[in-house]
C-alpha cells in the first residue's frame, strides 16, 4: 500500500480530496435512489395496481354474451407475445433502468392478488401485460407505460456533480500551491543553510500556521546570524587579548634563560591569560542548562562583598528586602561578580550596591564614583568585547564582562543598562521581574 501512496503533500492531498469528493458523490447518489427515487417508483406501482384490480373486477361482472365485444375493446388476447419477460434481469448496460423496473414490478406483484400474473414488454415499446379475467375467461391486456425522463434528469445531476467535484478539485488545487510554495520556499532555504549557505528571510504568507513557520525560521535566521557574529567576535578576541600576555610571557621567559625573570610577573601573565580564557568559555557557554533556584539575592550580594572587603574593595551596602525569588544561582553569582569586579577595578572609589523593589520588578544597582566614559561609550559598553577607553584600555581583558551580565540577566526575563551618575561615576542597573509570588521569570533565549 505505501508503494502506491504518493509521497508529496500536494499528491496526497489531491487523491484525499479525490476520494472525499467521490464518496460523496456516491452516498448523495445512494441516498437520491433509495429516499426519493424508490417511493416514487413504489407510489406509482401502487397506482396502477389500484387500476388492475379494479378492471379486474369490473370486467369479470361483464356477461358472457359480452366478453367478444368487451374483449375487443380493451385489447384482450389470450396469448400475450412470446418475447415478453416477467421480471428483467439487472446487468451493467442500463442498470439505471432496470434496477427501477424491477423495483417496480416486484413492488406491483407485492400489491396485486396472488391470481393475476404480470409480463413486461420491453420493444418496440414499453407495455405493461395484466391477465385479466373478463366473464370467467383470462385474457392478456396491454397497459401502455409512459416513458420516463428520470434518466436523463439523474445524467443531468450526475453531469453536474461532477463539474462542482472538477471545480472543488481545481479550487483545492489552487489552494494547496499556495501552501506549498512557502513550504518548498523554507526547504530550499534550510538545505541552503544545512550546505553552509545564507538564503534570504522567507516572506511570510499563506495560512497562519504557515506565516508562523516562516516567522520562526527568519527569526533562527537573525539567531544563527548573531551567534556567527559572535563567534567570529569571540576568535578575533582570543586572538587580539591573548596576544597581549602572552608576548609579555614570551618576553620574560627569554629575559628568564639571563636569570632576571621576576616569578611574581610570570605568575601574573599565566593568571591573565587564564582570566581572559575564563571570560571567553563564561560567554559562550551561557547558563540555559542551569536550573533555577529559590534563593536570596541581598544575601549573596552580602557574602560577596565580604569577599571582596577581603581583597582590600569594601563596598556599601544598600539593600532593601526583596522576596524570595528562583533563579539561577551559580549564573547570578557570576552576573553579580562581574559588575563589582568592573567597579572596583574601573571605578575603585565610592564604590555602591544597591537593592529595592519597584511594583513587580527588582532593582540592583552597582555604582562607582570613577573616572566614568563619555556618552558614546555607554551605547557600546555592554557589546561583547568592547572596551571602554581610559582606565578600562589599561587592563587586560575580553571586553566580556558586562556582555555575561547582561546576557544572564536577559536569561532571568529582565535586562541591564549603564548610566552616568551626576557627581561622577558610573552606574549598572540590573533589573529582573518578579511575578507569581515573587519568581523570577526564567527564560532559555539568549539576545545580545
């Protein structure tokens, strides 16, 4: 069976459509013959049995000096003609008519007496032979049968059906291109990318489910452009920010074969290497597979600044009760070291955090009172691998840090931006929804 099923939409549907239309078609045929056609047939078998018993019985009361005359009259014989039949027989040619005739004969026989046999004449013209008893004897009279337009009207019908099942056809046809153009459009384009191509948006059209299709397809179109963008950002970073530690590396290893290598210089170079590594493998890996937790951010933001009070970077706290919310931990802790690694080493003084609640939102803001960057810079600082100038050129570094902030961020349902504060200094403001009770919207698409 599934070596003749066709295989393309279009074909199936097609031959679908076909066998609907078909089926249709014969139970409208069906119910034409058997609901409305056949009590016709049966209504006039009726009547015209109610005829033959009543000349039955009016010509048996006729008197037998009479029956000649009578006999005469009515067109008596005592044979009928040879070539007559009792009931036809059905076959394929004119099965239409036969199938009628025979419905209407057994119909005749059910109602007349059992004595009164009947014969069908079929050529040279349609009669109908009653015996009939005139004064006690059986004579054989012919009952002229009009002929029926039935047949060419059911032509008609049939003729008709099958131009509106054509036109159905030729409408569905219609329809299904339609459809499948943007699908053979979006094969086309998703080979194109499967051999490394980069076709054009599709243009949503067609049915709704379809225009979705499309719209979801340009949509993994902008996705996979961003992550070839960054991609290709991320290998000319390693490139551009290793090149930096690693020369020095190099360098203080040769002055190290003359004994004048400093330990504590090579120690450094190793742990910026590894740092802008880190940086690296922390963007590109994301935190989609984490899963979220509940948990209280003031007091991560607490312990973190212990450690950071441990490192000689003591930052003030102003934290303001925030709902027990679900998050990624592991996620928030490396978005929330990043902003106050970034304001200690760029700002170094008045160095702030800050947390509150607005409506259904949190709020954290980590603040410095820096040298800050110029109003250009905070349109491209949290683009990956973008450094500000100044203080932030003087670092080692990927450019990243902020780019994870605000990705993870992006992942929780909120976002992050940078502003200037008005005494100088900068500000991160990281904002997260809260919702059902206090959690966090937690979401798996990443947009830079």
């Amino acid at each position: 069976m599934k070596k003749f099923w066709p295989r393309s939409l279009l074909a199936r549907n097609s031959v679908l459509l076909i066998l609907l239309v078909t089926l249709t078609q014969i139970t409208t045929f069906t119910v034409f013959l058997v609901f409305i056609q056949k009590p016709r047939v049966n209504d006039a078998a009726s009547l015209i049995a109610s005829q033959i018993i009543m000349l039955d019985k009016l010509l048996a009361t006729v008197p037998a000096t009479d029956r000649d005359r009578y006999a005469q009259a009515v067109g008596g014989v005592l044979q009928p003609p040879a070539h007559l039949i009792e009931i036809p027989t059905l076959g394929l040619a004119g099965f239409y008519r036969r199938y009628y005739l025979k419905v209407f004969l057994d119909s005749l026989h059910q109602q007349l007496p059992p004595g009164i046999p009947l014969r069908w004449e079929q050529a040279p013209e349609k009669k109908l032979w009653v015996e009939v008893q005139i004064a006690g004897q059986p004579y054989w009279v012919a009952l002229a049968v009009e002929p029926s337009n039935h047949l060419s009207s059911l032509i008609s019908a049939i003729l008709l059906s099958v131009g509106l099942a054509l036109l159905a056809l030729l409408t569905a046809y219609g329809l299904q291109r339609r459809i499948n153009r943007p699908l053979t459009s979006l094969a086309q384009a998703a080979t194109d990318v499967g051999k490394g191509g980069w076709p054009r948006p599709l243009s949503p059209e067609g049915p709704s489910e379809i225009r979705t299709v499309s719209l979801t397809f340009n949509r993994m179109l902008d996705g996979l452009a961003e992550m070839e963008n960054a991609r290709a950002q991320m290998l000319a970073g390693i490139s551009h920010d290793l090149r930096t530690p690693l020369t020095k590396l190099r360098l203080a290893m040769a002055i190290g074969g003359q004994g004048s290598a400093n330990p504590d210089d090579v120690g450094r170079y190793f742990e910026d290497v590894d740092t802008i590594l880190q940086q690296f493998i922390d963007y590109a890996r994301g935190s989609a597979t984490e899963l979220s937790q509940p948990g209280d951010i003031n007091q991560m933001i607490t312990e973190l600044n212990y450690d950071f009070t441990g490192l000689g970077q003591h930052f003030t706290l102003s934290l303001t009760p925030l709902p027990v919310c679900y998050f990624r931990p592991v996620s928030m802790m490396r978005l929330l070291t990043n902003l106050m690694q970034n304001a200690a080493k760029y700002g170094r003084t008045g160095l702030e955090v800050a947390s509150w609640r607005e409506g259904d939102v949190a709020k954290i803001a980590v603040q410095d009172r820096g040298p800050g960057v110029t109003e250009e810079e905070l349109l491209l600082i949290t683009k990956p691998f973008h450094r500000g100038k100044g203080a932030a050129a003087r670092h080692n570094g990927s450019g990243l840090g902020l780019a994870i902030a605000r990705q993870i961020a992006q992942q929780h349902g909120g976002d992050l931006s940078v502003s200037q504060r008005a005494d100088g200094g900068l500000s991160v403001m990281v904002t997260l929804p809260l919702v059902e009770g206090g959690k966090l919207v937690v979401s798996n698409s990443v947009r830079h």
